[in-house]
C-alpha cells in the first residue's frame, strides 16, 4: 500500500519544484549578462557589425531570462513565511539580512540599469550604454555572491550563538565566508557560465544546421565553444576542491555521494556505479575501482573516508538520490570537456563550422548546462538532510504548523501556474532563438545611432 506524504513531505516537494523552476533563469542570466557585456566591448573596440547584431540578439534571451527570474523567486521566497516559518523564527536573524543585501546591492543595480540596458540606444551615448550593459553583468554577480553566502551558511554554519531558540549573530564576516562559502560561489558561478555557453553554442549550432555561416552565428558559435573549454575543467578542478571541503565539514553528504557505508582502512574503492539500499546498509550491483575512492577523495593512495554506518540512521540523506544526482552531474561535466576538446580538434582542422555531426552533438547537448546545473543542486540540497541548517536545525523542526492538505492545494496551484506562465515565456524564449541575430544587410531598427526615427512604444525596442 503506498504511504500517504505528510505535510513536510509535500512542503519540501514544493520547495524543490519553486527553487527548480526558478535557479535555471538566474543560472542563464548571469553568464549571459557577462556574455553580452563582452559582445558590446568587442563591438565598441572594433566597430563590427555583428558583435551588435549579437549584443542585441543576446539581450532580447537576457530580458525574458531575467524576468521569469524575477517573478519565480518572489514566489519561492514567500514559502519562508507560509511552509516554513519555523525556519524564518529561527535563522531569519541571518537569512534575512543576507537576502536584504542581495536586494540592495544587487537587484536594485540590476533593476536601475536594465531600463538603459535594454531601450538604451540611441538614447544615451555608446559608451554610457556599455556602462550601464557592465552594471548589469556586476549586479547579476553580486547577487550570486549573497545568495551563496546564505545557502552556504546553511550547510556549514558558523559565526552565531543561539539564544532563546534563535540565532544571534556574533560575527558576520564568520557567517558570510563561512567553510563552504569559497567553494561553492565558485562552483556556482562557473556553472552559470557553463550553461549560458552551452544555450549560446546549441543556438549556434541550430543556425549552422539551417545553412547559415554568417559572421554573427559563426562568432557565437565559437565563442561559446572557447568559453566551455576554459570553464568546464575549471569547473571539474573547482569541484574536486568542493568535494574535499564537504568530506571535512559534512561527511555523511560526501559518503551518500559516493555510496559508501563503511569506512575501510587501506584505501576506500570508488563506486562508479551500483544502488544504495538504505534498508540492508549497501550498495547493491556496485561497480568498484580500488583506492581510486581515496585518490579522489583525500588525494591519497589509502585515504580514509567515512562510512554512513558511522552516521545514525536518522541523520543519513536519502542516499539513492544524492548518490544518482550526483553521477548525473558528473557524467554530463565530462560529456561538455569531450564536446569543448573535439571543438578545439574541429578548430584546428579547420572544420568546426562545416562538421555537420558535431553541430548536431552541441544542439543535444544545450539544455545539458541545466539539466547538470539542477543534479546539482539536488546533491547539494538533498545531501543536507535531515537538516535545514546542518547540524543545527533539523528539517522537521522548521515547518510551518499547516496541513497536508493545505500544502496540497498550494503545491496544485503552483503546479499549474508556472507550467503556464514559464511554458508561456519559455516557448517566447525558443521563438527568439530559433529567429537568430539578423541577417548581414538586414536593417535594425534598433541599432545605436543608425538614423532611424525613435519607436513611440518603448516595448517595440525588444
């Protein structure tokens, strides 16, 4: 007979279905706020046409990226008041202050300078336009900065005591670069860069299938291929400096990761692959390679490293999910380093545009940036529990006093609205790119300074 979910269950599914929908538009924002930041300074330098045919096509993805961005996360943050107060009473001493910051600093910035950004030309000189284009690109950064502070003092907190059931806070500087702060605004943001590069490419590689070898599809087709093969190894080197800091500072994650329940003496194998069972306490099927766990794991030939047995039962994640999300992500990282060095080999052929197959291999592997980027962050999120804050608060304990079927009903709703809203806005999305950057000699009734008469509806510079 399936078992009914309870109330906690139902919030935390909704919580993972808000954050889902939402972390995919922030992740794209950020790398292509950089991307066409870069596109307009090529354009100011050299004065060619398609870096502004880019930077125009680009900014059209970007605001659609940015609002759907926008609109999620209201939504994800009002669950801290209606499915988790709990959490809010306890640890809003440091969440709120951190997410107060995130609004300050950075959406304000991004907020103020969109507006020029996007119906800026032909307005405000090239020079303050590209300003404003940076102001952007820095705001998206700075509020990566302040959420990762605040997730990461989640999994490993420190700088606080706790005084009446609530967190006092007694060193920001503590809070805010907390262990895990490094590694994971790093990791975090790399990956942002990696998912852009990989929408870009897919884009490029749909227009090269089309039959276009234009400058503009070309460039962007190259760029991004140049930009994954510098952020994907460093994102597999940020992510074994990551994995060392979680086997310090949260070994019962790194041991659900690997799928590992004892701790062996002389080198632990490495389980490529296999199914944890949590009832017998195994992996079942396990395909292992000796030591290859302890080379990996502590940079050693016979590292030691934590078994879950070592761990009581109610304080082990579920070990099946973080065990796969994390092959996932891992699989699909070295499946962008094979497509970033075959890329460089096309390249220095001199076939990179002509190769028919490898164009088709980048329009499959676009959306492998978000489908790695949300594996992710199920390994990380998933890997915490039973804690909200790691050691310190257990989930459990941070609900809001609300039924099952109260949960039920907002989770329905919220079901049905994003898959029409964002369905809506993502379908918007995928017409823009499939559209491409104009075509040489086709007017822009937009470009900067052309001559053409100003639009009297400001949405009809999109």
């Amino acid at each position: 007979m399936t078992a009914v979910p309870d109330a906690l269950d139902l919030a935390r599914l909704q919580f993972a279905f808000t954050v889902s929908f939402h972390i995919v538009f922030p992740a794209i924002s950020i790398g292509l706020a950089s991307f066409i930041a870069v596109l307009e300074g090529l354009w100011l330098k050299t004065r060619q046409q398609h870096y502004l045919d880019l930077c125009r096509f680009w900014s059209k993805a970007f605001a659609v990226c940015f609002g759907m961005g926008v609109v999620s996360g209201v939504v994800m943050a009002y669950q801290f008041g209606t499915n988790w107060s709990g959490f809010s009473s306890f640890a809003g001493a440091v969440t709120g202050p951190l997410l107060t910051y995130e609004v300050m600093t950075a959406f304000f910035l991004e907020a103020g300078f969109l507006g020029i950004m996007l119906f800026g030309w032909n307005r405000v000189s090239p020079r303050v336009h590209f300003a404003a284009t940076l102001c952007v690109a820095i705001g998206t950064l700075i509020s990566t900065f302040w959420i990762l502070a605040s997730n990461s003092w989640m999994q490993t907190p420190q700088g606080f005591e706790i005084v009446d059931g609530r967190v006092v806070v007694l060193s920001w500087w503590d809070v805010i670069f907390n262990p895990s702060f490094p590694y994971r605004l790093a990791h975090m943001s790399i990956a942002a860069f990696v998912v852009a590069a990989l929408v870009v490419a897919g884009t490029g590689a749909w227009h090269l299938l089309r039959g276009r070898r234009d400058p503009a599809v070309k460039t962007m087709f190259s760029m991004a291929l140049w930009l994954l093969l510098i952020f994907a190894p460093l994102q597999a080197f940020v992510g074994d400096l990551h994995g060392l800091n979680t086997r310090e500072h949260q070994p019962a994650k790194l041991a659900a990761m690997e799928g590992l329940w004892e701790t062996k003496t002389g080198g632990t194998p490495l389980n490529l692959f296999g199914w944890p069972d949590m009832e017998a306490e195994t992996t079942r099927y396990a395909l292992e390679v000796p030591h290859l766990g302890s080379l990996i794991l502590t940079h050693s030939w016979d590292g030691e490293v934590r078994g879950l047995k070592e761990f009581p039962k109610d304080e082990r994640p579920n070990v099946p999910l973080v065990f796969w999300s994390f092959r996932i992500m891992v699989g699909l990282g070295l499946a962008m380093i094979g497509a970033a060095l075959a890329a460089l080999w096309l390249r220095r052929r001199g076939t990179l545009f002509a190769s028919r197959n490898f164009a088709r291999v980048m329009l499959l592997l676009s959306p492998t940036g978000f489908i790695a980027l949300l594996a992710g962050w199920v390994t990380t999120e998933a890997g915490r529990q039973p804690w909200v804050v790691y050691g310190v608060m257990r989930t459990a304990h941070a609900m809001s006093p609300v039924s099952a079927q109260q949960v039920q009903v907002s989770l329905l709703v919220l079901v049905l609205a994003y898959f029409l809203v964002f369905g809506t806005g993502v379908y918007y999305l995928l017409k823009i790119l499939r559209g491409g950057p104009v075509l040489p000699g086709q007017s822009n009734d937009d470009a900067p300074h052309s001559g053409e008469p100003q639009p009297k509806r400001e949405l009809s510079w999109i």
